[in-house]
C-alpha cells in the first residue's frame, strides 16, 4: 500500500505540473485530457484541460487535475524530506517562486532544517532537512547549538 495525494486546480493543472517538472521533482508519466480520447467532458470550458495525470519522481508520487469546481488548497501540504542544506535551499527557492514563505529556512527546535512555502499554484510545501550531528546543526545554526 502506498499513500498518494491528489492535487485539484481550477484550470492550472497543467502548468503546476510543468513548473513542478522545472523545479526538478519529476515528471508527468501519465495525463489524460477532457474529452480527449473517448475521454468524457463535463463542461466545454473543461475541454482540453488535464482529466487525471501522474506525476512521479524519486521518492515523489502525486496525482492530479482539472475540476471546474475545485476548491482551494487548505489543510494539507506536500512534505519533502531533503538530504542536504544547499539542495534544500535551491528546491525552496525554485518553489516559492511568485508564491509565499509561510516559515523561512531554518534550523528548528526538533532539530531539522526545515522551511513551509505555498507556491503560486496554492499548494503548501513542507521542505525538512534532518540535521544528523551537531557539526552540521551548528554550521546550519550560526553557531547556536541545538
């Protein structure tokens, strides 16, 4: 068994996906469009838009689509778990693009680098470096040993 979230957008589906691509996450192996191939269309502004994709990476599985009553992304968020600092920062800062920080980068009291984003698509991003040794911890902190 395996847990996989399904992101709904209004009519952004494709471009998330793209963008998500870009930030190096993956790639779409899967999409299949309103009334494309035998595919039924609810509305004809839905046409052509994204039915159901797959989107896949390593260690990243996440589904996703176009619904015309698509309500906004709350009470959830995507949690990527990071192995180093500078991959972190990098992947932040490409995902925050034209979005939100809700939590800057930084080393927090569990003792992970961890930041939260919601990225210009409305969905929330969790990013957690796991700190393993105080060497680290205290370069990621400044100085301050947690």
């Amino acid at each position: 068994m395996q847990l996989a979230n399904y992101l709904f957008f209004s009519t952004g589906c494709e471009e998330a996906l793209a963008f998500y691509a870009e930030c190096g996450l993956g790639r779409i192996t899967q999409l299949k469009r309103h009334g494309a191939d035998g595919m039924p269309v609810a509305s004809e502004v839905m046409r052509g838009k994204v039915m159901h994709a797959r989107f896949e990476g390593p260690g990243i599985l996440f589904f996703a689509s176009d619904n015309h009553d698509a309500e906004p992304m709350r009470g959830s968020a995507h949690m990527l778990i990071t192995d180093d600092r500078d991959s972190t920062d990098r992947l932040f800062a490409r995902l925050v693009e034209g979005g939100k920080i809700t939590t800057p980068l930084a080393v927090q009291p569990w003792g992970s680098y961890y930041g939260k984003l919601t990225d210009r698509f409305g969905v929330q991003w969790m990013l957690d470096c796991l700190v393993h040794d105080a060497e680290k911890c205290e370069r990621f902190s400044d100085g301050i040993m947690l």
